[in-house]
C-alpha cells in the first residue's frame, strides 16, 4: 500500500485536505450552493438512502466496469464533469486531470468556462474528450466556437441547458468573490496564510477564461473580460437556438441540466443523442430536485436504450453503482476532482480514478453484480408496510 493510499484512501480525507490548503473565498466557492444550500447538501444525502441488496448464492467472476458510450468502450462508467475556473480552484489542475482522464481511459468534459482552451486540452485528451458548451448569446460567436470545439477534435458536445440567469451565491457575495477576486486586506489574508494556493498561481499565471478570450476586445482587464462573460452567456436556450446549435454540430450531442420528464422528452425530439440528469451541484436553484429523485421517472418514461448520465453528489465509487442501480449508464463527477487536485497535487485526479475504480469494482463483488448493467437489479426497495 502506498504512502498516498495511507494518507488518502477515499474522498472524505482529500475533501479535509483541501479545505486547509485553499484560501476560504476559493474553497467555498467550490463547495457552496446558494440559499441554504439544501440543495447541495440532498444530493450527497438521497445518494445515502440508496439500498443495494447483495446475493451470495451465485457465483460472480470478476466484475467488469467497462461501459461502451457511443461507440467506444470506457474503462469504468463515471467521468470528470465540467468545472468552471477550476485553473483558479486549483491552479494548474485541468491539465493533469485531462491527462488522468485518458490514462485512466474514462470520459474528461471541458467546460467553456475553463482556464485552458479547448484547442490545449482537446489533444490531451483525445477521444475521451467532450466539449460542454455554454451557447453565447451572439450567434456568429456561438457558430464560432462550435467549430472551433470540432476542430480541436471533438466530437462529442455537452450542451448546458440550466444557467438562463446569474444566481446569487451568498458565500461569494460575503467572500467578494468575483472574477478577477476583490483583493481587499480578507482576501490578501487568505492567499498569504495558503503559500501552496498562491504558489500554484505564479507557477501557472493569473488565470483567464482561454476558451472565450478570443471574443473579448484586446487588452481587456480581468474585470472587463468577466463582464463580458456575464453579458454574453445568459438567457433560456428554448427550442430555437437549441434546434440550431443541434443543426450546427455534426457530432454527437447530450444536453446536461435536464431535471423534468416532459423536457427530457423534448430534447429528445429536438435531436439530443443523451441526457445529463443534473441540478449543477446544486448551484442554480436551492429548491431544485435531485438527479436521485427524478432519474427513475425519466428512465421510465425514455426507455432502455436512451443514454442518460446522472450527477450531483458522487463521493464513491458505491455512489457511482447507486446512480447506476437507479437507471443512469454512467455518471459524472465534479467537486471530488478538485479536492484531489489540491490535496495530493497532479497526481491527486488519478489517485481518485483509481480510488474510485477501488470502491466500486468491490462494491459490485460484494453485491455479486458482474456487470454494470446489470446494477438496476440489486436496487433495493423496502415494500410499504
Ligand atoms: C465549481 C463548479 C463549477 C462548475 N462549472 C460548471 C460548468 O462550467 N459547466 C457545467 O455544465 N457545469 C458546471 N458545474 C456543475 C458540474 O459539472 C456538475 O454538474 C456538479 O459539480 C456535480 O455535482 P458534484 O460536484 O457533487 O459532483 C460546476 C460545478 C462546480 C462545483
């Protein structure tokens, strides 16, 4: 066993670690929702209250995690879900996660809202690479950047459906956390009293939106880029801009942010090759469900063959089976890719890979399930009394 499994052997510890080596504005704005953060705080609970029933009579070779998404088989069903500045949650991160991902050969999603480029992270990754796209508001840039997702060699996008307004998050609104950071004597503070944070930030540079800078008018500040952002991607999608984004991308397409069973449907039919049950981490609306309560209903009602991932609340590798066990083909994961990032370092996103391969190939021994697939028929459902 090495020193790195002793040290960090499941997500709780890396997610302890974290919190002492980043600075309070950072962490929390990683770790909150807004409101009371109910939100936030279900999506890790309805995981809890998933029961699985193991079976010890039959025999059950060695679990297979293997999951094939469109064509190409994947070593374990969970992937790295977009993070938005995780180059300032952590900085330097985004490239060893992307790197983590296809050595560990599971899907990496990039966000529009990451600090490295698509067309520096698209080689990287290679085809276990999707883009998530946030559309702009202005249509020869949306038409830009979906072609400039195409040619830094994705195929597949994710189209985030659920941001149609800014949200107030009281934490970062206490912390005055904006984007560049109000660098008042509490947050000056923060950085000094946090030298790995603050060091990672001169090694790595004040970090910048890399996918949109091209958009932004030369020499923009910090500020000014960030306002430009906040101008530019905001407003409903419906079903115009969805239809032609759907036209405009030639590749495979999955819409993330899907919580009701008549949209679900309707993105469907408006040409979406999947779904991501999500309430973004519980980051939009405190009073939004969790994947765990409505991913059963939408299975329902779209069938077997429909590719729905689920995320929200993933610790584990059992986590991973939960969400499996209740419908989902796979799943995505976000905050635990940060707290391994700043709690082991570049290596810390492959550590959690494997932790969470660990977890959950002995979960499915344990339960005597030999492949993921075959998950939904170990949900245990207590009869009513
Ligand atoms: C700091 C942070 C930034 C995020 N940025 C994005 C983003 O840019 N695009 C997106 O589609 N979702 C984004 N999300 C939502 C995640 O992709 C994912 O849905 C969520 O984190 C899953 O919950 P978990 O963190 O409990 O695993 C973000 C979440 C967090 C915590």
């Amino acid at each position: 066993m090495t020193s790195l499994h002793r040290r960090f052997p499941c997500v709780v510890d890396m997610e302890a670690a974290a919190k002492r080596r980043m600075p309070k504005f950072v962490h929390d704005y990683l770790i909150g929702g807004l409101g009371r953060e109910s939100s936030v705080r279900r999506n890790v609970a309805s995981l809890d209250t998933i029961e699985l029933m193991p079976r010890y009579l039959s025999e059950a070779p060695a679990p297979d995690m293997g999951i094939t998404l469109f064509g190409k088989r994947f070593d374990a069903p969970f992937g790295v879900a977009p993070l938005g500045l995780a180059g300032l949650l952590w900085p330097g991160c985004e490239v060893p996660l992307a790197k983590a991902a296809r050595a560990h050969n599971i899907p990496h999603v990039l966000s529009t809202f990451a600090n490295r480029a698509m067309e520096t992270i698209g080689p990287i990754v290679g085809d276990n690479g999707w883009f998530q796209f946030y559309p702009p508001n202005d249509p020869a840039m949306e038409e830009d950047m979906i072609g400039r997702a195409a040619r830094a060699g994705y195929e597949t996008l994710v189209l985030t459906v659920d941001i149609p307004a800014p949200t107030r998050r009281e934490r970062d609104i206490r912390n005055g956390m904006s984007v560049p950071p109000v660098l008042d004597l509490k947050t000056m503070f923060q950085i000094a009293t946090h030298p790995h944070w603050a060091r990672h930030v001169l090694r790595n540079g004040i970090p910048d939106f890399e996918n949109l800078s091209p958009y932004y008018p030369k020499g923009s500040s910090l500020q000014e880029s960030a306002a430009f952002v906040g101008r530019t991607m905001t407003g409903h999608l419906g079903e115009t801009r969805v239809r032609r984004i759907r036209d405009a991308w030639n590749g495979r397409m999955l819409v993330k942010g899907v919580l009701d069973v008549s949209e679900a449907q309707a993105y469907m039919a408006l040409g979406a090759d999947g779904l991501i049950v999500s309430n973004h981490g519980g980051r939009q609306l405190d009073a939004a469900p969790t994947a765990v309560s409505v991913l059963p209903g939408i299975r329902h009602a779209l069938g077997p063959d429909v590719l729905i991932a689920a995320d929200g609340g993933v610790r584990s590798g059992l986590d991973v089976a939960r969400y499996l066990a209740l419908g989902a083909d796979f799943v995505l994961i976000g905050r635990p890719f940060v707290f391994a990032s700043a709690a082991v370092g570049a290596e810390g996103g492959g550590h959690l890979m494997t932790i969470l391969k660990a977890e959950l190939s002995g979960a499915m021994a344990q339960l005597g399930c030999r492949t993921v697939a075959d998950l939904p028929s170990f949900l245990h459902a207590p009869r009513a009394n």
